[in-house]
C-alpha cells in the first residue's frame, strides 16, 4: 500500500531522497521555498509540490505552514513528515506535534537544532563541551567572562553550519557585539574557543542503534572558510585509527543521551590542543557541504538513499539491513570560482571519483585505497584552486532587526 511522505527543504537539496522514496513505491509531496521552483528537482520522483515565501534567510511564516498543511490533512492520509535540512528540523517537529504524525517531536528536536539546549544535554550526561554560557543575564554573562578568558565565540542557537558565528576577543567587543543583537540577543550563546583539529561524524541510527559511521577530519574547518574565504576541504579516516575508534565512543554517547531512534546525523567533535575530545554540535539530518559524496566515495554508501529505506521500512514494519560499506580513503574540496563552470582538466587523476555540477564552484571528490595519497590530492587541488580558479566573496554580516 502507497505510504505519503511530506518532505520539507528550504534548501535546494534532497534529490537522492526523494527519488529512494518514489522508486520504493511512495506518494512524495515537497514542501519548499518559492525561490527554488527554477531548481532541477527530480520531478519525475514528486507527485506534489507547494510554495512558501521566505521571511528571513531559510524563515517561513509557520502559521502559514500550518494551516497550509491542515489542507493537505484532508484530502490526504500523510504518514511522515521529514526535514531535508537543518533549517527544516524545527517546523517537521512543530508539523508532527500539531497533528499527531509519528517522529520526532518538540522537545528533543531542540537538542538537534537548539546550540545551547544541546550543550546543555551534552553536559548534563557528562560528555565533554567547551566552557559556554547563555547571554541572557549580563551579571552571569561577566561572570563567565572573568572565570574564562577571552576568545570566545557568539553562536547563534539555531542557525545551520558556520553562519552567523562571531569570534570575540574582548569584553568590549561582546557588549558591542550583543548590543547591535537587541531583542534577538537571547537566540545567542557565547562559548571558549577551543583551538584543535575539527572532526565531523556522519551516522545512520536504526531502531536507537547506530548502524552506520562515517568519521572525517575537516582540513580546512567551516568557520575558517565562511570568515576568512578560501578552499573548504575535508577527508575520511581510516576505519581502525585511534581516532575513528575514540570519534566511534563520543558519537555514540552524544547520539544516545539525546534520545534519536531513527534517522541520519551530522556530529561534530573537536580535539582540543590539550587532548581531549569536546562536543561541538550535532544535528538530525545528511550533513550538508556534499558531505554525502565523500561518504559515497570512502564506503559506497549512499546516505540518502538509505535513509530513505529506513523512513520507508519504519512505515511498513519490515526489516531493514544495511548494505556492506566498503573501506576506501575518500577526499572532497570544494571551493568558489570565478567562472560558472570552471575547466577541471589541470585536476584530473587516477584518484578522481567525481566532479561536482554546481554554479560558479569547483568540486572535486577522490578516492583511494591509500590515505596519504588522499592528503596529497587534496593538497595539490587546493594550490591548483588557489592559483587559477578560486572566487572570495566577503562574508555578508548578519543584518539587525
């Protein structure tokens, strides 16, 4: 029997999604902004389509959500509502709880998408975070200052990636900082900089087991290169590494006390130049940057394939089983350019996996059976970037209400 799935993305991803579902024998229904309706969605996979207009970058009007989607209620029998995107989390979770359609709800959806609710969790259940504070209180908030010395860095609590962050470095520049916020100060928090090597996990939990784990180290982090532009560039780890093994435990820990049954995750963990391990944030979605195709690349997995065969074994109460990953050494870079489709012959190699389609970019993604050889073709397509393709557009600020 035909399951109905609405699917939700103010972004312009998903595609792989979407199409699992319809071949799996799913009515689709997409949910996303007015903005991408020139995008080349597969919309051979979509049965239905509805429009929102943005109010704000990746902001919908949710009292029009909701009683658009009260319409769609009566003339269809939906099963599952599924967010494509970090922006998307918060108003499937609002969608679900409204009208009583299984997955994840409210309040643990905060601890996907809410910065502090999760570094909160996190520190309650006794796994590492860097020193943090909410900036609601000012005499808390000069308490945390002199007790942890500047650079700090200004989050906001609900904005995807690396967008909106601030690294301050001293109390005049928090309260300048904080005072330009005004009534939206309290969707912030301020935490330590901690300097370290950055890692992101990228997972697929089944029935609360996590049954798939992808570990990778970001070379060029995503704070650096939404502040200071450049060449963003991430690569897997080998599978019996000590530190895939330690990123395996923190992961887990994280995943567990946050209570995800089903679905796809994107965790991020920093080691620190004291040695420790340090929860950075996690989120209930495919990790974005094409995180997917040097996971693809490294395991052949496709994540957002088998996420979808998981929403769709869940609907159907069948069982389902996890293709055997494979074990290559996988790279990715991706960076701007100064031509829409820039020429990508100077890149080509042996270790080539794929070139990724997109406007005015460059990326490339490389596979190998040996790990320095990943580091080196990463290595060399960043000077390469650097040299003959690579565009750097300013960071836009964050405009004040």
């Amino acid at each position: 029997m035909e399951k109905i799935f609405v699917c939700i993305s103010c972004y312009y991803k998903g595609g792989d999604f979407l199409e699992e579902l319809k071949r799996l024998g799913n009515k689709v229904i997409l949910i996303t902004s007015d903005n991408l309706k020139s995008k080349d969605w597969p919309w051979k996979s979509i049965d239905e389509v509805y429009y929102m207009t943005e109010v704000k970058h990746g902001g919908w009007n949710l009292d029009y959500l909701v009683q658009g989607f009260s319409h769609l209620m009566k003339i269809h029998q939906i099963n599952a509502v599924i967010a494509l995107d970090d922006y998307d989390v918060e108003k499937a979770a609002m969608l679900r709880e409204t009208f009583r359609i299984p997955g994840m709800g409210q309040t643990t959806h905060r601890y996907f998408r809410d910065k502090l609710a999760m570094r909160q969790r996190a520190k309650d259940c006794g796994i590492n975070v860097p020193e943090f504070c909410s900036v609601f209180n000012d005499e808390k908030l000069t308490n945390f200052c002199d007790k942890n010395p500047s650079p700090w860095v200004l989050k906001p609590r609900s904005e995807a990636s690396a967008s909106g962050i601030q690294k301050i470095n001293s109390k005049e520049q928090l309260w300048n900082s904080l005072e330009k916020l005004e009534e939206e100060r309290y969707l912030f928090l301020l935490e330590s900089f901690k300097p370290g090597k950055v890692f992101h996990v990228d997972s697929l939990v089944y029935d609360k087991e996590i049954i798939f784990t992808s570990c990778a180290q970001y070379l060029s982090p995503p704070m650096n290169v939404a502040h200071d532009g450049g060449v963003f560039r991430t690569k897997t780890l080998g599978r019996y590494s000590e530190k895939y093994k330690a990123l395996e435990r923190e992961n887990k820990k994280v995943l567990q006390s946050f209570g995800l049954i089903n679905g796809a995750t994107h965790t991020e963990f920093i080691l620190g130049d004291d040695g420790k391990w340090y929860f950075l944030e996690t989120s209930s979605r495919v990790g974005g940057a094409h995180i997917p195709d040097l996971i693809e690349a490294s395991s052949g997995i496709n994540i957002w394939h088998e996420w979808a065969k998981i929403e769709d074994s869940l609907l159907r109460s069948k069982k389902y089983d996890l293709p055997k990953p494979t074990g290559f050494y996988a790279g990715l870079i991706v960076s701007l350019a100064k031509e829409k489709h820039p020429n990508t012959k100077e890149f080509e190699c042996e270790e080539i996996y794929k070139f990724l389609n997109l406007d005015y970019h460059i990326g490339i993604v490389y596979k190998s059976d040996k790990e320095e050889m990943i580091k080196q073709r990463l290595d060399e397509g960043a000077t390469q970037i650097l040299d003959h393709v690579l565009n750097i557009i300013p960071p836009q600020t964050r405009p004040t209400s």
